[in-house]
C-alpha cells in the first residue's frame, strides 16, 4: 500500500503550500506573502486575515478540501515542505491536531504503519517519530533533536478542563534534561509558576513544546475551531498553523483559504462518485425496494467487471433508520432489517446494525483481515440510526436510503461522505459504478433535492454554485420538478384557469398556497410554481364542483411539463469539445507533450561556473543578521515595516537545533542528498555542489560553522541556481525542437491526444459574478463559467457569444488555468501557456469544424506574451487547419473574425 500517485489536484496543492512559505522569506510578511502568493495563483489576492490570540504576522493559511480528496494525505507530505521551505531546519516538532479519539487512534496508527501512504509521505522529511500525547510527556531531547515528531492529539485534549491537558503544563522529571544549559534568551521564554521568590519554571511539556516553535496542523478544522482551543495552542509559541477541512469558516473567524480544491477536479480525478442520483418515493417499503434492486444492478455490473480483470467489488446500501421513540410507530432498525428479511429475502448475514448499542461494524473488523471490503465478508446492507462510527471508511459504499425526510443534517452530512469516495480511486468501465445513489422516502422531490444539496455543501465541503449539478433525478418526471439543478437556465411560464367558483385557499397549506395566485375580478387562479401531483390532490379540494376540481388537475400537469422550458447548455445536450493537443516523438512513438523535461537537452552541470552570484552572498549575509537577531525592520525598496515573526523564529530554532559540526564533505553530502534534482547525476550534482560551496568557504566571513548553520537557506540557492540553469539548458533544447525548419518530423498536432471538456468536470476557482456588467450568455459549453481577469476580456467573451447566437460559433469555453479536467493548455520552455477563450466553430458533412483558440492581452502585456504567440502559431500551424490561433489586444474584435470563416482561414494570426 505504500506506493502512492499523488492526483494532479494534490500536486498543485503542495506547490501552493511550497510557494507560499517561500514567498514568507521572501517578503516582509507572512501576510503580504498570502495575499501576494493566492494573488499569482488565482488571479486575485486573497486578504490575511490574523488568528485570534496569536502573533499578528505567524503563518497560518487553510487548504480546503472536499470530503474524499485525501487531506491526510497532504498533510503528511506537507512536513517536509515546512521544515525545508519555512523552518528551515532539518528537525522539527509538528502538533497535530484531530477532532476526536476515534480519529486520532486511525491516524496514529497510519502514521506508524510503514506501508501505509501516509508513513511514506511523512518519511520524505527524513527520520520521524510518531507520538500520542501520553508519549510525548515523556519524549527525549534526544528524539527531538535527531528526528521530525509528530505529536498526535485531540483537540478537546487542549482544553482547560481536561485532566490531560492539566498535566501537559505539570512538572515533569522525565523532561528535566530538555531545560539543561539554555541561553537566557530561551529561558525567558518559558512559563512559569508562583511570583518573586517562589516563581519556579516547571519542566512541563508545555515548556518543552514553546522550547521547540511546533507547526500546528488542523486536520478537519471545522470540527476544532474553538476559540477556547486555539487560545491554549498560542502558549505553545507555534511557528504556523496550517488547517485541512472541507467547509472552512469564512464569516465568524474566516479561515486564510490558500488553495481551494472543487468536488468537480475529485470528479475529474476519479477520486469520488458524481453525480448522486436521486429518487423519492412515499412508500417506504418501495423505496427500500428500489434501492435493493439498484444495488442488485451494480452488483452485477461490478462482477461483469470482475471477470474481465477489474478489481474486487461488492456495493453496499447504508440505510438511516428512525430512532425508537416511546408510543410512536416509527421505521426503526428492527422494523427495516425485517422488512429486508421477510419481504425481500435478504439473508441475516448481509446485514450488520450499526448503532450504538449494536456493535456490527467493529465485529465485521474483528472477523474479517480487510473489514467489510473483505472478499469473503458477505454483508450488503449497513443499517444505522444517527450516524456510523468515525474514522469508518468504506469506498464500497454505493447507496443512501433515508427512512425519513433529511432532518439529522449531522447523520445524512457523514452518510453522504461514506457513499461518495471511489474505490480504488479510479474510473470504473460501467458509468453507472461512477455514480452514487440516494433514496429517500418523501413526497416531495425538489424539496428532498434541495436539502441534499444543502448537505453536500455543509457536510462535504462543495461549494454551492457546482452542487446543482451534482443532484440529479433518477426519474425524468421528477427531474422536470428539480428547477434548483437547472441553475437558473429554466424558464416557467405561469399556468392561469378560469373557475366557476372562488377556491377556499385558506384550507390548504402554506406552501402550496405560495404556489397560487387568486385574482376574485377575473376569477382565474394562476399556478406560478409547479405543481406536483400530490400538491394538485390537495388544492382541488379547495373546490366543490367536479369541474374545477378537473381543471385545477389538469392546470397542475400542464404547469410541471409543458410549462416549463429548460436552457441546456451543448455540455447538458450531449455535444462534445475535444481540443487536438500538442505531441512530440520520442523514439519514434508520440507522447502528449506535457513536460519539458522530455526533450532531449545536453545538461551537464560541469560546464557552468559553480561559484556563488552576488545575490547569493547577499542573501547569506541577510540570513546570518536574522539568525544573530539583528534587527530587520524596514524594506527600503516598498517602505514598509518587516515582519519580526520569521527572524525571531529563526534564532529560536537556531538555539534550540544546534547544527551539527560537519567537515566540508559531509556537508556537500547532505546538500546533494536535499537537491531533489532528478535529471542530473548523482556524480554531476556532487561535482557542482563541492566546487560551489568550496568556492563560498573562500570567502572572507564564510567559516565551516556558519555554512553549517545556513546550510538550508545555501541549499535553497543552490537549488535556485541549479534550476535556473536547467531552465536555460530547456530553453534551447525548446527552440531547437519545436521551432528549427525540420520541427515538423519532432512535432505534431494530432486527434490521438485531445483534450476533452466534459460535462461535469468544468471547475473554476471563482466563477463570474457579474463584476465587469450583465450579460446573457447562451453558448457558453457549460453552465457555470470562470471569472474574467479584466473587463476587456468580459467584453471579449460577450463578443464570441453574441457570434455564437447568429451561429458563426458552435459553443465556446473560458478555459481555465491550472484547474485539472477543466484546462487545456500548450507547453512552452518555462510553464503551460492556457489560451483565454476555446471556439468549436461550425462544421459540414458531420465532421466537427476547426477549433479557433482566442487570448486577448492588454496592451501593457502584449510584448511580454511573445513565447504564448509563438506557441499558439506553431500549434495552429501544424494542425492541417483543423486549430486557429488569434491573439488580440485593444477590442479589435475583427483580428477573430478573420478566423471564423469556416474554408480558408488563415491558422494563426501572430
């Protein structure tokens, strides 16, 4: 299990985090750095937003992530990046935090478990040392100093009346040793008891963690953002708090979002299940039914699947009871587990209750090596009444049935999270094994579909402007009644009916009798809301005469199907948008080009100059200053005052890790051993990395010692210095393999590898609001559309619209940037190159017509685009005009329409 790919998603992720922490050296601040860091990612910077009780300017930034897309993962691989990007420092405590015992014994355990995914993660830091709490009260200086721990604990173990929280700030002779030999500098820093001469410092574990500066990581943050909690942290002098949840707060204590992932880029990334189908029934006996026979269907899907290679299967149906009430006739666990017995046949053994008096599941763990994903582990059916154990995972699970309407938020949140997480993380061959299943017993559908949704974004974490499209109707009379998962593309036209007689409203229901209006003058009754059939029974007994009654009846169904008019967008009907992309041939075979690494570039480090720049003293010279103290105060190039947060952090670390006195070798050793820099060889690497830091040593003031106390910040420029001569090395090879006159026997624009939009991967990382102007946009492929950098580039958007409208353009995209299943880019040297606007123009004889690719660039950036110009040509170019290629600037509009004639267009337009 230890072998891990990480998703693309979770790669841009660690990238954020990695820039951000970069950027807080960098700049004066770790806030400036937030703001500046989510400014360059997404296009808009993000205000910082300072954490309640601690220091104004300590690290502290959210990673939001929907339910299923792995933040314990990340989190784990997060450490290394903390201590080598923000520490700097080879060791260091991490104080994670979980939301209960049950989650902390799972996590602990695979933390420790060497084969488990995040073990591995963790290792990447170098030697690590797992503890709970109890553990940690009495943890050596020796294992703090020589490894990377990781202190595991409940967030409620933190508060004051806990008795395990008392005894972290409790002397301890078992920590004595941590407090030998301190400077005064760190000695002040501790807590203490008593006034005057009875004042004593207590060898606690509270002392020895503010010793230590802890990263703080949040797993589930929503569950431990209290301020009484975070108020205890503080004591602890973190050196940043890093939260992971899937519903941050953004209004109370608004969480500092750094990267924001959508439940569509899991979907695209086969990490859960979308959409849920849902189905309503009344009866609660037929909806047990229908969920039976559906779960039956994928059964039978899944050993098909099972016989052609596919992994093992066994979908499983989690049932929400009714809790037993005194005196009430409810649809408790007893009445459903007989109801599956008798009425369906299901044998005893398929079914485990789990409540909390019945322990089924924890039995299921005992008796079988893999639990309930076992193969020899019959069960198919999971009955629970509130909700299931935490830490319980199954990807097996398929179904929901809900015995009542959607009223326990937290037991359908929880149930919802078990049904959506993908087995094996990957595509299954049916569709329909893609998908999850909701059945609920209710009568009203858009009702049920609303609270579901509502659900998804409390519980798992989806933001609200993707959830329409994530409930859909099993049942096309039912989907005619969802308006909601039309998002707004839905038109309904009001009913009206002439009455023999005024209709006694006052005796029908609320909510039906928003639905209607009134009018006694022309005595018609107008139905401005569909109705349902349910509904209509209702109303008509409003009446008295046969015949109102039939028309009210009859007024219903007209107003729940030909009344209303549905918008679909081409994505909705079924039309697809396949891109043709960039390949290049490698040993005779093409390959998507997605990387540059894969062009064949002389790269040989011995011919450059291995000697330190003049910014690499420079920095050096500055490091040294922080980590003495010295005083930093003022950026003379922006005037504004310098955070002391990083600096002070700097010296304690620095006081509190002693640097090992290594000889020059081992300490050319260990930086070749931190240069993750996979396209050299180890021998070229270790050449370089000698000659360098022999040459920085020869430099008045650079001793042995010091090289060994920045040894961090000198493998960072190293690091820096080695990539920006790789990235030169790139370069050339670039121009020479895509641009010399023979490019077009390297290169090739081909149908074998095309980006696809699909319909319920477009995710974008703010979507539109209206900031630029209203427009109506009616061709755009998908229903949600991606924010706009600039006005002129609304206006751009409107202009290809209003084409599309008089049919010069199919459908068009807004692409969007670095949002994976959404983004389709061309490759260049030194990053992606992701072209504005995607056009499908028309096309004859049933054959797609040409794809014409539009980037419009304000003028103040247009000679800065030079290498998007070239690449977009040669993309253009290279594709037997099936691709176009036009970059715009000053709303010349007429340099697209060149382009939309569907025969002899010229393919790219520099």
């Amino acid at each position: 299990m230890s072998s891990f790919a990480p998703k693309t998603y979770q790669s841009q992720v660690l990238e954020s985090v990695e820039a951000y922490f970069k950027a807080c050296h960098e700049l004066p601040s770790p806030s400036i750095a937030f703001t500046a860091t989510t400014e360059r990612l997404w296009g808009r910077g993000n205000p910082y937003n300072p954490l309640s009780g601690f220091p104004v300017d300590m690290p502290y930034f959210c990673l939001r992530v929907p339910t299923g897309g792995g933040k314990t993962w990340l989190a784990a691989k997060s450490v290394a990046l903390v201590n080598t990007h923000l520490l700097r420092c080879e060791h260091s405590v991490i104080l994670w935090l979980v939301p209960s015992k049950p989650i902390r014994g799972q996590t602990l355990r695979a933390l420790r478990d060497r084969q488990h995914p995040y073990h591995t993660a963790l290792r990447e830091t170098g030697p690590i040392t797992v503890l709970d709490l109890e553990d940690a009260k009495s943890v050596t200086r020796a294992a703090l100093d020589t490894s990377t721990t990781i202190i595991v604990a409940t967030r409620q173990a933190f508060q004051v009346e806990e008795e395990e929280c008392r005894k972290v700030y409790q002397s301890n002779g078992a920590l004595m040793h941590h407090f030998d030999n301190l400077s005064p500098l760190l000695r002040d820093e501790l807590l203490s008891e008593g006034q005057g001469a009875d004042r004593t410092t207590p060898y606690s574990l509270a002392n020895v963690l503010r010793l230590r500066r802890p990263f703080v990581v949040v797993d589930e943050a929503h569950n431990n953002r209290t301020e009484l909690a975070f108020d205890m942290l503080a004591r602890f002098r973190p050196s940043g708090v890093m939260e992971l949840t899937a519903t941050p707060d953004l209004e109370r204590t608004p969480s500092n979002v750094l990267h924001s992932v959508s439940a569509a880029e899991l979907k695209a990334e086969e990490m859960i299940k979308l959409p849920v189908v849902l189905e309503t029934e009344p009866n609660w006996q037929q909806c047990l039914a229908n969920a039976i026979g559906r779960r039956d269907a994928l059964h039978k899907l899944a050993d098909d699947e099972r016989h052609a290679g596919a992994a093992y299967l066994r979908p499983l149906v989690l049932i929400q009871s009714e809790p037993r009430r005194a005196g009430v006739d409810t649809l408790d666990f007893e009445r459903v587990r007989n109801e599956l017995i008798t009425n369906h046949g299901i044998p005893a053994n398929e079914i485990i209750v789990a409540t909390g008096e019945e322990k089924g599941l924890e039995q299921v763990d005992t008796d079988y090596r893999l639990g309930i994903a076992d193969p020899a582990c019959p069960v198919k059916f999971v009955i629970t009444q509130k909700a299931l154990a935490e830490g319980w995972d199954c990807p097996f699970a398929y179904i929901l049935v809900s015995m009542a309407s959607l009223h326990s938020a937290t037991a359908v949140e929880q149930l919802l999270g078990r049904i959506l997480r993908q087995p094996g993380a990957s595509h299954r061959q049916a569709p329909a094994l893609n998908q999850s299943y909701a059945f609920v017993v209710s009568r009203n559908f858009a009702e049920t579909a609303g609270a579901l949704r509502d659900r998804l974004v409390a519980g798992a974490g989806f933001e609200r402007r993707e959830v329409a499209e994530f409930v859909t109707a099993a049942r096309g009379e039912q989907a005619r009644l969802d308006l909601e998962g039309h998002g707004g593309r839905v038109v309904v036209r009001p009913v009206a009916i002439t009455l023999s007689e005024k209709p006694d409203l006052r005796s029908v229901p609320k909510p039906i009798r928003d639905k209607v209006i009134w009018d006694g003058k022309l005595n018609t009754l107008t139905i401005s809301t569909p109705l349902t059939e349910d509904e209509a029974e209702t109303l008509k007994a409003s009446v008295t005469s046969e015949t109102a009654a039939a028309a009210i009846v009859e007024a219903a169904e007209v107003s729940r199907t030909t009344a209303i008019e549905f918008f679909q967008t081409p994505a909705e009907l079924g039309e697809r948008f396949r891109v043709p992309q960039l390949a290049l041939r490698i040993q005779g075979e093409l390959a998507l080009f997605d990387d540059p690494e894969v062009l064949e570039y002389p790269w040989d480090l011995s011919t450059y100059d291995a000697a330190p720049t003049a910014d690499d003293i420079s920095a050096l010279g500055a490091g040294l200053k922080v980590s003495e103290g010295g005083e930093i105060d003022v950026d003379v190039a922006s005037g504004r005052v310098v955070s002391r947060f990083l600096p002070d952090l700097q010296r304690d670390l620095g006081l509190v890790y002693q640097p090992e006195n290594w000889d020059e070798i081992r300490l050319a050793t260990w930086l070749c051993r931190n240069l993750p820099e996979q396209s050299l060889t180890h021998a070229s690497k270790q050449a370089f990395v000698a000659a360098w830091l022999t040459e920085l040593l020869g430099r008045e003031g650079f001793t042995l010692a010091r090289a060994n106390l920045q040894k961090f910040l000198v493998r960072n420029r190293l690091e820096a210095r080695i990539r920006d001569l790789r990235k030169q090395a790139v370069g050339k090879a670039f121009q020479q393999t895509l641009f010399a006159d023979d490019a077009a026997s390297r290169v090739a624009v081909t149908d074998h590898y095309a980006f696809e939009f699909h319909a319920q991967a477009y995710a974008p990382s703010r979507d539109y609001d209206g900031r630029f102007g209203a427009f109506e946009f009616r061709k755009h492929f998908h229903g949600r559309m991606g924010d706009f950098d600039s006005k002129e580039e609304f206006e751009c958007a409107c202009w290809l619209d209003i084409q599309a409208q008089q049919g010069r353009i199919q459908f068009w995209v807004r692409n969007l940037v670095r949002r994976e299943g959404s983004s389709f880019f061309l490759q260049k040297a030194d990053g992606r190159f992701y072209p504005d606007f995607l056009c499908q123009l028309p096309g004859n004889d049933d054959k797609p017509g040409p794809v014409l690719a539009v980037e419009y660039k304000g003028a103040d950036r247009w000679l800065s685009a030079e290498d998007d110009r070239l690449i977009g040509g040669l993309w253009a170019n290279l594709s037997d005009g099936r691709c176009r290629f036009v970059m715009v600037k000053d709303k010349r509009w007429d340099r697209i329409e060149e382009h939309l004639t569907v025969m002899s267009a010229p393919s790219a337009d520099r």
